[in-house]
C-alpha cells in the first residue's frame, strides 16, 4: 500500500482509535503510524492484554472500520 495513503489514513483513524482503546496516547499512536505489529504491542502494554486479546479486539475494530489498512 501507497505510504501517503496508510499516513492518511492514520491521522483520520487515530480519533476512531482512540475511542476504542482509551488508554494509549497521542505519542503512542505517532510512534506505532499505521504498523500493525507496533500496534498490537502498545494495545498490550496500554491496556493489559495478551497478545491474543490485543488482536482479536483489532479485528473487531477494523471489521467496523473496514476502510482503515495497516502497513504491513
């Protein structure tokens, strides 16, 4: 995928994301900028979850949001 268009989509997402996932921060979602595996990490550490968790409740998220892609 198009980098500009995952930074795109980043910024637009990143309320979204809050919503879901309260816990991480402004500074954490710069950091992780639209990579998967970065995410699920800071979900982890942010909320207290296992790995397993921290990506079932991503793809929960991103079948509501079945517009927003990582860069994988």
């Amino acid at each position: 995928m198009n980098e500009d268009r995952v930074a795109g989509n980043w910024k637009q997402f990143k309320g979204k994301i809050r919503e879901q996932w309260g816990k991480l921060t402004d500074d954490d979602l710069d950091v992780v900028a639209g990579k998967r595996d970065q995410f699920i990490g800071r979900i982890q550490e942010r909320q207290g979850l296992v790995k397993e968790e921290a990506e079932n409740q991503l793809k929960d998220w991103q079948a509501r949001n079945p517009d927003f892609r990582f860069d994988d």
